[in-house]
C-alpha cells in the first residue's frame, strides 16, 4: 500500500492526499516532523522537504513529482487534464499555488505564526506574517477572477489545480488566516470543493494543543 | 513554430532552449524582460515569470509546465525517463534544480549581481550574494554525489535533469560565480553536457555590455 509520507501543516502534503482520496487509492499515513531533518528521512528525500510517497522499495520525493506519479498510476478519474494544452494549464496552476503561492503566503503566515511554534524555531517575524497577510488577497482576487470565466480553476472540470489551491487555503484557515468575508468568489468555489467527500478526513485532524477556529469544518462557514 | 520567450539570464528558459534543441524541434527566440511586467506579457503568463512557450494561440506558461508540455508534444527522444520511478527521479532532481537551486543559488546571486543592474534594480545585496555563494558548494557536492552512482543525474540516460542543472550552471558561469576548481566531479559532468550540439547557439550569445568570462565557451575550461 502507498504511504503518504506527510505533516498537518504541510499544503503541499494535503495536496497529494486530496488527489489519492478523489482517486479512491488506499493509502497510510505517516506523520513526518522535516525540521528535525532526521538522517532515515533524508535518505527518503534529501532535499528534506514534504511529501514523500513511498511504494514497496520506491520513494517518490516532493509534490510535484508525487501528484505526477499518482496520475501515472491511477489514471483514472484523470485530473491533470485531458489533452497537452488542458494539461499545461493546471501545471501552470500547479506551479502558481505550490510554489508561488506557497513562497507568497503559506510559508510566511503559517510557517512564522505556527511553524516556528512547533518546531521551537524561535519568536515569529511578524513583518513576514504582515506581507504574507497582504499578499493573500491578490490570490484570492486572481482565483475570483478565474471563477468569472471558468467552472473550475484551470476548466470546466475539477483538478489538480483546485486540489492545491484548495491544499494551500486549508492550511491557511487553519490558522484562521483566510479574509473570507472580503472574498465571496472564492469563497463560493471553496466551500464547494470542501464540501467533498475526499476533504472530510482531512479536516478532521488536528494538532495538539492548536485547534482550528470552528469554522474550519464548517461547510457553511 | 513553436516561439520560446526568454532571457538569456533565465536559467528556466535556458532548460526548455536546451530540451527543444536536444529534440530537434524548430523553434523561434523572443526576448522579454520579465521586470518591465508589459501588459501584453503578463496576459501570456500572469505569474509574470519566464519562460513562455507559444504555439498558434496557445500559451504553455513556466518551466514545469513548458518541459512537461514538449515531452507530451515531442516524445523523442524521451528526456524526462522511460517508466514512472524513472520519471519520479526526474522529476524530483528537476524541482530540486528549477526550484530550489533557482532559490539558493541563481536568484541571489545572479539576480543581485547582474539582475539588478540590467532592471536598474538598485544597488546589489551583498550579504545575499555572499549567502549564494556559500550554497553553490553543497549543490556541486549533491552532483558529485549522484556522479559517483550514476553515469548521469537521474540514471543512466541524460535526462531533464541533466538539462536544467546544466541552464543553472551555464547562468552562473557566465556571471563567473562557479567555483569549477573546487568540485572536479561536476565540472566532468557539466563538461561532457556542455559540449552537446545544442549547447552551442547558447553558449554563443552574449547581453550587450556584459561579457561572460573567456572559460564561458570553452569546452576544456
């Protein structure tokens, strides 16, 4: 069975997760702490960051990788798109939330305000935490914007594009990090893709000693 | 024809050149700078990065998506592996070089260092170029980790990865920030890369005013 090797925290790890449980693929969990930089995990990815699949003898490191990989193997239903040019806007996509978005938002918030926390990293930057806290409006205003034109984020399908937009928003509301109230048209797409069967194990789990705010499972928050 | 928008500095564009050329496939160059944010380049790609590839009316947006895009498009040769773990590798190394390297490495100290000056950027961030400079050494190290186990970067075929630690090299080099003396290992390797056929029109071309050093182009530096 695949081992999704992963962190609460994590987005990028909720991402992987999402698409294994829209996919139906059985998988366990293994809870992963990267900063202890622990040498057995290193060997599994050495670039040291989550997730990491792991299957039979085979590790698959790092997000992009992993969300390709479980395309290649359980093709079905597809969510990477059905054609080359389908397919290069949701890595378009990809490459927007995992990285940019990531870099822009949930690295900063999330990491300053409840990384440094858990991981004894010391007092947050609380200038980071204000950019991050500016920037997440451009976000969520662009994903406004694709909400006027399109059905879902990269098409009139679901994909991989709204499973990491999706991976990256659940961390951050999380944290109780998410202006919903400014942001109706995104809202709107995240409480449907929320009200997914594929999110309610994932929202359920929490860390010790940091409960998210109650609207956080709420599927009318 | 395929139109692939660049900047010789853009290690990214630099790969997917690489790939195009290594396939054979015809394609034409077209120069942005990526700081001047044109409207007409920000409706090709709104993440406001290079490269683009366009194809009749069709925008393939980012290196990750670009290099996926050609693979779909241009299947041979087959640079990015033969079967799914294959592929997983490639595509862990090429996250760890487009991403991570771009970040530690490429970003800072060409980007304080020639960047700023050709966007008339402000004066460089020494303290970042120094930071640079110091990570360059464990990347040059990871590759003569994976020489000493591999005939190439991902295994035993040259692969996407091979291509875009090579774009990220051939960026530094120009900029003459990489210590060759130090790490003999990835100096084999990136010699026997840099003398492909499809090196050379890159290795050619220069930004006015600013020369690479004289080892820039030689294949016995």
């Amino acid at each position: 069975m695949i081992v999704l090797v992963h962190h609460l925290l994590c987005a990028a790890s909720r991402a992987v997760r999402l698409q294994l449980s829209e996919k139906g693929v059985a998988f366990e969990l293994r809870v992963e702490r990267p900063w202890e930089r622990r040498a057995d995990f290193l060997r599994l990815n050495p670039a040291g960051d989550l997730p990491v699949l792991v299957e039979d003898e085979n590790a698959v490191a790092g997000v992009l990788a992993a969300l390709e990989y479980v395309e290649e193997i359980h093709a079905d239903p597809p969510l990477l798109g059905r054609d080359p040019q389908q397919r290069a806007e949701v890595r378009r996509l990809l490459n927007w939330f995992l990285v940019k978005f990531e870099a822009e938002v949930t690295a900063t918030v999330v990491g300053e305000k409840i990384g440094k926390r858990i991981s004894n990293g010391g007092p947050p930057n609380s200038r980071a935490i204000s950019a991050g806290r500016q920037n997440i409006h451009m976000h969520l205003d662009y994903v406004a914007w694709l909400m006027e034109r399109r059905r879902w984020l990269a098409g009139e399908q679901m994909t991989l594009a709204d499973i990491a937009a999706a991976a990256q928003l659940s961390v951050l509301d999380y944290a109780g990090e998410v202006p919903w109230a400014k942001h109706p048209e995104a809202k709107d797409w995240y409480a449907r893709i929320k009200s997914r069967p594929a999110f309610r194990p994932l929202l359920a789990e929490t860390l010790p000693g940091i409960p998210p705010p109650r609207h956080y499972t709420d599927l009318d928050f």
